[in-house]
C-alpha cells in the first residue's frame, strides 16, 4: 500500500503488522503474547498458564524484527489450531 508520497517506511509498515497480529490472536482467542529471553508465552484468553508446542514454550525465530513478527504470526495461527481450554 503507497500513498501520495510513496511506499510506507518501515516502522509504519511494522506497525500495521503488528496491528494485523493482535486483531488475528484476537480472533483466534489468544489474550496475551510475551516474549521473554527468546521464549514465547501465548495466553488464550484470561488464563495464567501459556500453550506448549510438544510439552515446551516455542522459541522466537528470526534475526531482524520483521522475520520475529512473521514467526509469531505462525505462531499465533498455530494457537487458533489447538483445543480451547476448559
């Protein structure tokens, strides 16, 4: 998407990605996403106890800011995958 004066910059272009991550992990029932020493904690809803992958916290990928938001959007799409808690 270009307006007038061109092509987005890149940290407008993050921004709505961003934005575009939190209305999907919205969508699929997640209430929170931490990042913490390259671990990934994903809350659905109100609950106090993050999804696993295979019994463990995924770890963030990706080196520049843009590879990391494209993984926790996989992420996140995995998320909406799993059975919602009881």
């Amino acid at each position: 998407m270009a307006d007038r004066d061109g092509a987005r910059p890149p940290p407008v272009a993050r921004f709505f990605r961003l934005a575009a991550l939190r209305i999907q992990a919205t969508a699929r029932g997640v209430g929170r996403i931490e990042v913490r020493e390259g671990c990934v904690r994903i809350f659905r809803g109100h609950s106090c106890d993050p999804l696993l992958q295979r019994g463990r916290l995924p770890q963030l990928t990706g080196r520049t800011v843009d590879q990391q938001l494209t993984a926790l959007t996989k992420l996140v799409e995995a998320a909406g995958k799993t059975a919602p808690e009881r």
